[in-house]
C-alpha cells in the first residue's frame, strides 16, 4: 500500500496466524485454566484474587485471575489428589488473610514445591484440608513431636524467603527478631591485661572522654598533620608506651606488654590511616619525642 508517499507494508495472512499463535504461546489466559480445575479449589482460589471494585463501578467485587500464572495453575491441577490441591489452595487463602501476599502465583509455587516434599502439614500443624482427621482416632496417630514441627516450621519459612515472602508470627522473642549481639561486643576491652587471651587488635577513633579508660590512647586535636602520618605516629607511641604496674608483677606485665606490641604491629597500615581522622595534631605524652625522631629519619634519607 502506498500512504502519504511512503510504501507501508501489509502483513500477510500467514504472518497474522504466526504473530496469534505467539502470543497465545506467551500470554496465556488463566481464566480459562482455572476453568478446568476442581470447582472448591477453584472458590478457594477466587477468594484469594477477589479485590473490591471501586466506588465509581457497579458489580461488586472482582476476581483478579491474572493474578495467577497458568502454568502455575497447570501445576496445582497435576498434583495428585484432589485433598492436596485444595490443601494447596485453603495455604494460599489463610496466606493472604495473614500476611501480605505480592506475587501469588511464587507463593502458589512455593505451596505446591512444600507440599510434593513435605507433605500436607504445614508449620501450625493443618494440613489445610479444613476439619478432615487422619484415620479413626481423631488424628492422634498423625500428631508430630515439637522437634519435626519445628524442622517443617524452618523448611517453610526457607520456602517463602525464596519467594519474597517473610512471616511475622509474633515469635521475635523465639530468635526472629533483632540478633542479640551484646555477648560478641562484650568481648572486646579498651584495658587488655596479661591473663587476658587477646586474639587482635582493632583501631578506633572516639571522644577523648570515651577513651579515657584505654590502655592505649592518644590525643588528637585540630592540626596539620596528614592522616597516614598521624597513624605512624600513633603506633610509635602504642609502642613505646610500658605499663610496668610495680615490681612485684613486673614479669607477668611485660609477657601482656610485649603480646600487645605484636598484636598493634600486626594490623594493617590502612585500617590505621581509615579509623584516623585528618589534620590533626598529637598532644599525648611523649608525642613531641616521636616527632623529632621521624623528623630525625628523614634527614638521614635525604
């Protein structure tokens, strides 16, 4: 065809099919799919896409089936039984009533993947089939020790974090709250003694009131001292400083000392120079000492 002088091409009839059956390929209608489906697990599914319709429109609620993914649909219809189906659906249901629920067709998934290996009992022990029992005792055959529970409770939880979905059972006091972490930084100590075992040394940078009560400490106020000769000479003072703590333990002080030293002279130049802060200037005792003596080795090199 020939519009406004420029040939526009027509699609021919076999062109049209092709571009149909592709995108029937691609987008596939998940009405039409959950058509085929048990008609209770079919209810229960609508009552999980059932949105409100607005004000402005007339026919009541709505349900959403585009929420869903046929081929997740086509997997919940290939399970077994009818029981794990509509176990499978009743999960998704008391989900959405519960939580917030963002991708239903992952969640659907997850049920479904949950189910195959584990089973129908989920982690509050219902198999999510309303009030069927298992035998003629009234279940108590099917009833699982708190350590399996607990097993399913974990592989369940591991499930829905892989698909976006976290719970929030109200157990934060069990573990699922904040990590407690006060007993690892109670292990660190600003006044190490020599019956302390010391595994490392970590530089700080604080107000000076913080650190009063440091063995090892500096003073730092405004100056114009780079940040990289600032550390060096810091630890030059770390290293010179000797505690003796009188005569009487003297040894003992020394061995703590000298294990101090070689932890201080084992950590990196970097972590030095990133916890110090620039221009700067040391007013410690003995920093004047430590200055004329870098001082004094550069003029050698030179």
């Amino acid at each position: 065809l020939v519009r406004d002088s420029k040939i526009v091409a027509v699609a021919s009839e076999t062109q049209q099919k092709a571009a149909e059956q592709t995108v029937a390929l691609l987008v596939r209608d998940s009405k039409k799919v959950a058509d085929t489906l048990d008609e209770t697990v079919q209810r229960v599914l609508a009552q999980c896409v059932t949105v409100k319709a607005a004000k402005s429109d007339e026919g009541g609620n709505s349900v959403r089936w585009d929420k869903l993914d046929a081929e997740v649909l086509e997997q919940l219809g290939a399970m077994d039984s009818l029981e794990e189906k509509v176990a499978a659906a009743n999960r998704l249901l008391e989900l959405s009533s519960t939580t917030r629920v963002d991708n239903f067709s992952a969640s659907l998934a997850g049920i479904i993947r949950t189910i195959k290996k584990h089973g129908m009992v989920f982690k509050d022990g219902n198999n999510g089939g309303g009030n069927s029992t298992q035998g003629g005792d009234g279940g108590k055959q099917g009833r699982k020790s708190k350590a399996e529970k607990q097993a399913e409770k974990e592989a369940w939880q591991q499930i829905l974090a892989e698909d976006g979905i976290v719970e929030n059972d109200g157990d934060d006091d069990e573990g699922g709250g904040a990590v407690d972490d006060t007993a690892e930084l109670g292990k660190l100590t600003g006044k190490p003694t020599a019956q302390d075992l010391i595994l490392g040394a970590i530089p700080v940078c604080a107000p000076y009131s913080v650190l009063s009560q440091y063995k090892y400490r500096v003073k730092l106020t405004p100056g114009s001292v780079k940040r990289g000769k600032a550390s060096k000479q810091a630890v030059d003072l770390f290293l010179r400083s000797n505690d003796n703590g009188g005569k009487k333990n003297k040894q003992l002080v020394d061995e703590g000392a000298k294990r101090d030293q070689a932890l201080i002279k084992l950590v990196n130049e970097n972590e030095w120079v990133q916890a110090m802060i620039g221009d700067v200037r040391i007013t410690s005792a003995g920093a004047s000492k430590v200055t004329k003596k870098q001082k004094g080795k550069g003029r050698s090199k030179k």
